[in-house]
C-alpha cells in the first residue's frame, strides 16, 4: 500500500458564514487593489506602496487556495478559517487606508499589527499543527513565525515607502513598537487556537491534517 492510500480522505461541511465572509473580503479586497492600481490616491495610497501591495496582497491571499488545489484537494475539504484570516490581514490593512483610518485613529496601526500578526499566527497553527499539540509547541511556531513575520513586514515596509518618508529617523522607535505588538498577537494566538483545542473546539477547521496509521503488515507464512 502506498503512502497516498493510507492517507484519509476527510470531507467536512463548508461553514457557510466563514465561506460568505471569505468570499466576501477576497472579492472586495481585489476590488480595492484594483482601484489602488490605477488611483491609489482614491484610497489613500499615494506613495505607501499601492502597486506592491496592488501586486502582493492578491498572491498571499490566494497563497492558501494555491496549496490546497495543488497538494490537499484530493484528501481533504478545503481550510475555510485558516484561509479567512489570511485574506482578513490584506483586506484591513487596504480597508483602513481607504477610510483614513491610519491617519483619523492614533492606535489603528499598532491595532492592525497587534491582530494581523496574531490572525497570521493563528493560520499557520491551524494549517501545520495538529489539535493534539500541547500549548508550548503551539506557542514555540505561533512566536517563531509571528516574529518572522513581523520583522520581514517591517522590512518591506521601510524599503517600500518609509525610507523614502519624512518621518524616516522616527521609524526606529514605531519598529520596535510594531515588533513587540506582533509577537503579542502571536501569543494570543497560541493561546486562543490551543484552549480552543482542548475545549472541543476546531477539530474541522485543518482536514488535510487528518491521517490514519500505517496499516500494520501481515507476514505470509504459508510459503
């Protein structure tokens, strides 16, 4: 038996709020990117990065959809939550740029790193850690990627529009403050996910992590 037959086909109902959402923020989030395309000064993008955002944010959106058509469709029901909180870190990053939110609300960027970096987190868990997992290996990937994560947005962000801004030489401090708020996030996020688990709770959200055994082998001896 081959190691693609021993693996379990696990087919969950779709939760239909979760997809309606997903569907929903995926649909207007290229909506949105479109316009900041062609007008990023429409949704308040002018020289904050509007056609890398406009190019990246769509292929980290459909990153999940992408893995699951090539390597999961075949074995398991498609990750609905752990794909909605990926899509939720683009579409409100470009939502409260198009409302001015980061310039009306003093806190709604460290609001946005704080819970971007701990959705993010939360997605990962679920799509590479299974249920069974105790809290401390749930919060040694939930950190390891948040913090990962929250540097290398960082990074694009200040090669994208900081270094080029007038508030430049104040970025190290707003750095500092965005890295600890992500590695918040992550650790709710590992907290969160891992009572969620041991109270019952998403044991169908991640199907493509259900396996079962290797049958054991049986020895012939009749010849």
């Amino acid at each position: 038996m081959s190691a693609l037959d021993e693996v379990v086909e696990t087919r969950h109902p779709v939760p239909g709020i979760i997809r309606t959402a997903n569907v929903a923020a995926k649909t207007l989030l290229v909506l949105m990117l479109t316009v900041a395309f062609v007008s990023p000064e429409h949704l308040n993008l002018e020289d904050k990065a509007a056609t890398a955002r406009a190019i990246g944010y769509p292929i980290f959106a459909f990153t999940v959809p992408a893995v699951w058509w090539f390597a999961w469709r075949d074995r398991a029901s498609f990750p609905w939550l752990a794909d909605l909180l990926v899509t939720i870190t683009c579409f409100t990053d470009i939502l409260g740029n198009g409302m001015d939110l980061y310039d009306k609300i003093v806190w709604f960027d460290d609001w946005i790193h704080f819970m971007n970096i701990g959705l993010l987190a939360g997605a990962v868990l679920l799509l590479t850690l299974h249920r069974s997992a105790g809290f401390g290996a749930a919060l040694e990937r939930a950190l390891a990627f948040g913090m990962t994560g929250a540097v290398a947005w960082e990074l694009a962000e200040y090669v994208a529009f900081v270094s080029q801004h007038s508030e430049r030489f104040e970025a190290y401090a707003d750095t500092l403050g965005d890295l600890a708020l992500g590695g918040l996030g992550a650790v709710l996020a590992a907290v969160v996910v891992h009572a969620s688990w041991r109270s019952g709770r998403l044991r169908t959200v991640a199907p493509q992590l259900e396996h079962r055994p290797p049958a054991p082998r049986t020895v012939d001896a009749s010849g």
